[in-house]
C-alpha cells in the first residue's frame, strides 16, 4: 500500500473538486473543459520538462519506496498526474471563490503595487542567488511574470492574488505530504546546494514561487481561451 502513497495523494487531492465540477445548478464548471484541459497540458508540459531537466540534473528525486515504479523522462507517473489532477483542483478553488464572493477583489491600484512589491522581490532572489539552478530558475519565471503584470495589467490578478492564499492551504498540506511531513521518508528530495536552505516546515521556499507561476499561467491562458469561439461551452454559444 505504502508505493501507492503518491498516487493517492494525487487522486484524493482531484477528487472532490472533480467530482463537484459536475454540479448544474451553479458553477457547472465542467461547461469549460475544452479550455480548461488545453490551459492546463500547454502550460503543463513546460513544467513537466523543467520538472524531468531538475531530475536529471540532481535538483530533486524521487523516493521508489512511495512510487508504483513507472517513470517517463526520469519521472515518476504520478508526477506527470500531479500537473494535471493538482492545477485543476487548485484554479477550481479560484473560480469557486470567484463564483461565490463575487465582489471580493482588489483594487487596480492595489493589485499593481503588490505587483511591483512581488517582482522587485523576485528579481532581487533571482540575480543574488544565479549560482542556485533552482532558486535561480524559479523565481526568475516568476519575475518575468511579474514583469508581464505589470505591462499588460491583466485583470485576473485582482482575484487571483487573493485566491492564491486560499490555495495555497491545502497545496502547503499536499506538498508536505510530498517533503516527509508525514511519513518517513520524502517522497520528493532537494538538492539543498541548488536553492536557498528556506523552509516552510518541510517544503522549498521556492515552491510557493512555482506554484504561483504555475497556476496564475495556467488561469491566464483559460481566460483568454475561454473567448475563442472554439473553446466556448454549449451554454454560452
């Protein structure tokens, strides 16, 4: 049972919110899987084939003893269902708050200074800490999304930026999960030499800042997907 810890892990994260994506009388949020799925796999591979680079390179690895053993690209298969399964969970989470607290948004004003606040700090990490592959890399995509805010000033970030603390509760319990909170081994180690030594319990400071880019590109890309013809639900054409 312990090999299944991983793909377990993944599925029960999914579940729930699969399950009420299929709910008509409100979000009915299953309307958008055309756009949704394609957001999440084009952003998905991008990260996935940093994600097989980093385990290539000694970054990070993966413990077989919580694996089912299969693996593409020096990566275990449910850490190809994790980019798939834990986005859709986590960005149902936004669209959910969204729905439901429909006022509940930042100010531009607001939305912008937390944004210059957010890529100053980024690029500060990202330039004093070039020698870190991982610190190096992540926050450096970070702040380049940083970056594109502040230039395009895209709207989703006034719900996003709040919504983003809300998912990030239970992506902090999964990830633990994944960083030996729970058991006794870490399902997934660090090379501590290739970023900055900061935790957060268990878990990479850095990972917030992955996560975040993750998830904020993969809402960027629904939303603009969700105006093509193409990728627009029955219910709305």
């Amino acid at each position: 049972m312990q090999s299944y810890y991983y793909l377990l892990l993944d599925v029960f994260s999914f579940l729930i919110p699969f399950i009420y994506s299929f709910e008509k009388k409100r979000m009915h949020f299953i309307q958008h899987w055309k756009a949704y799925f394609t957001s999440i796999m084009v952003v998905g591979i991008f990260f996935i084939l940093w994600d097989s680079y980093f385990a290539y390179q000694g970054v990070w690895s993966f413990n077989d003893q919580y694996l089912i053993g299969f693996r593409i690209l020096k990566l275990p298969i449910e850490e190809w269902l994790f980019f798939l399964l834990i986005p859709y969970a986590s960005i149902f989470i936004h669209y959910s708050l969204q729905y439901f607290f429909p006022k509940i948004a930042l100010s531009s004003a607001v939305t912008k200074w937390i944004s210059y606040v957010l890529f100053i700090i980024g690029l500060l990490l990202t330039i004093f800490n070039y020698d870190k592959l991982y610190t190096f890399v992540c926050l450096g995509l970070f702040t380049l999304l940083m970056l594109s805010q502040i230039i395009f000033e895209w709207k989703y970030a006034q719900r996003f930026y709040l919504s983003f603390i809300i998912i990030f509760i239970p992506f902090f319990f999964v990830n633990s999960a994944l960083t030996g909170s729970y058991s006794d081994l870490p399902v997934v180690s660090y090379d501590n030499t290739q970023n900055l030594g900061i935790r957060m319990g268990t878990i990479p400071i850095e990972d917030s800042f992955y996560c975040f880019a993750l998830l904020y590109s993969i809402t960027l890309l629904f939303e603009y997907l969700k105006t093509k013809k193409y990728f627009r639900s029955t219910y709305e054409n």
